[in-house]
C-alpha cells in the first residue's frame, strides 16, 4: 500500500468548473494524469479526448484541499485528424514554474530518465499496474462539504498479438492490457464480478513492476505508458507508449533533450 501512495504522488486528478469560481458543487471530475519532470522543464500528461472540449482556463487540480488552475502551455494530438493520431490521443501541458511549485505541495514529478521507453514483452506477464480515478468514484458529500474520492488500483497483464490485429492497434504507438469488466475475477472470493466502470482514468499511468522490484525498500515500478481509453467491448485498456509521448513533448516544446534510439518493436 505504500508503494501505492507513493505512485499517486505523480498522478492528480484533473477537474473542470466551467463557472471558473472557487465553489465546491461546481467542480467536476474529467480525467486522470501523471506528472514528469524532463531536465528543467514539468509536464502534466493526459489524454487529447478529455480536453478537446473543455476551455483549458477552467481546468484545475487539487492542491492541498485546494483548487488551483491549471497554468501553463497545452498541446494535443488531433484525435479527429486521423486513424494514428486518434490511437495517440495524448494531450502535454508544460507548467509554469509559479504552478510547479504549488504542485510540489502535495505531488512529485516522475522523472523521464527512469521511464521504460523500451518495454517489449515476449510473454504474458502479471506484472502492470494501472492507477486512476473514475470519475464515478469521486463524490462530493454535502453535508461534510468534502470530496471523497476512490482510485482505481489494478494490477493486470498483457495481451497475446492477436487482439492487436483484431482491434486494429499497432504495437509501436500502443500497448494493450487485460481488463475484462463484466466478468472480473474478485481476489478475495475468486467470484465472477462486475468491474468498476474505469470512464475517467483516461490520462493515469501504465506502471511495470519489474522482476527486480524491491518491496522492502519501497523501490518504484516504472512507468511507461498513460491509458487513453477501453475497447467496444469492455474487454481492454488501451494506452500510450511513452516513447510516443516523450518525441512529441520533445519536438512540441522543441525541447534540447536526448533523441530516443529505440530498439524495434
């Protein structure tokens, strides 16, 4: 559980008020993020489809029981471009310096030297872990004036290369994982169950707890992809590889950081 709270510490939830005011009914929950840090320069990491219609001024994280408004320069894929652009789905906002120190309040920035920008699986593996907030999951109590709010938490895996071809997914932009939601096996019942319905983890981190993973010392798995949306069928989670995120950081904000040099995929 540790090791979870520390992981959250690089994902805020995003809010939206379009009456951009400071009272608490009018704050809504859209989407999730993650946090990174590239040299000198701090990044918030969502999904394109989340803000495409919103007006960026109004939306906000919460900063110590606060909300603050998100300052800084936004970039986003054209998910109505085309096929590609649609599977990248990837919106950056480079953050003021002022806001980033408001952040550092309550949350850190993931460093982009230990992301896992090559993961390549040649198996199945149990090993992935996705961390988000459903917006369903996140409610306000009126009589306590407070939010309460519930992150999803779930450790999956991989899929065969055969669900690729069939949802039509390249390897190279995206990488698929396993969660079936209308038949969940629960852990503690070992049950078929109904799983949470995941709309507004959009934008949350795709962490690979590695064989190495040192839970005595509370090591941190590595990041390495956001999710950016479920098949037709509530069968998968569909995200994107930070490789993709990190060359279009780097040429967006025309950033004087290292080119990747990639393996193939």
């Amino acid at each position: 559980m540790e090791v979870i709270l520390k992981l959250l510490d690089f994902c805020p939830q995003i809010y939206y008020n379009k009456n951009y005011d400071n009272n608490l009914d009018n704050f809504e929950a859209i989407a999730s993020s993650v946090l990174i840090k590239i040299q000198n320069d701090f990044f918030l990491i969502t999904a394109a489809h989340v803000l495409e219609n919103y007006d960026h001024k109004k939306l906000c994280l919460r900063i110590s029981k606060e909300f603050k408004y998100l300052i800084g320069d936004i970039i986003f894929t054209n998910i109505s471009e085309n096929d590609i652009s649609n599977r990248l789905d990837v919106a950056i906002c480079r953050l003021n310096d002022r806001f980033v120190n408001e952040i550092k309040r309550c949350y850190n920035f993931y460093n982009f030297q230990e992301i896992d920008f090559e993961h390549n699986p040649k198996e199945i593996q149990n090993n992935y872990l996705i961390l988000g907030y459903p917006w369903k999951k996140t409610k306000l109590d009126t009589h306590q004036r407070k939010l309460k709010i519930k992150p999803f938490i779930l450790y999956t895996r991989n899929v065969f290369d055969k669900v690729y071809q069939e949802l039509k997914i390249l390897k190279t932009t995206n990488f698929i994982l396993e969660y079936r939601q209308r038949r969940l096996i629960k852990l503690k019942t070992g049950y078929f169950a109904k799983g949470i319905n995941p709309h507004g983890i959009s934008g949350c981190g795709v962490w690979i707890i590695k064989e190495n993973y040192d839970k005595k010392n509370l090591s941190i798995p590595s990041l390495f992809s956001i999710i950016i949306e479920q098949d037709k069928n509530k069968r998968y989670l569909i995200s994107t590889r930070f490789s993709i995120i990190y060359e279009i950081i780097r040429r967006g904000f025309k950033l004087d950081s290292p080119i990747l040099n990639i393996k193939e995929i």
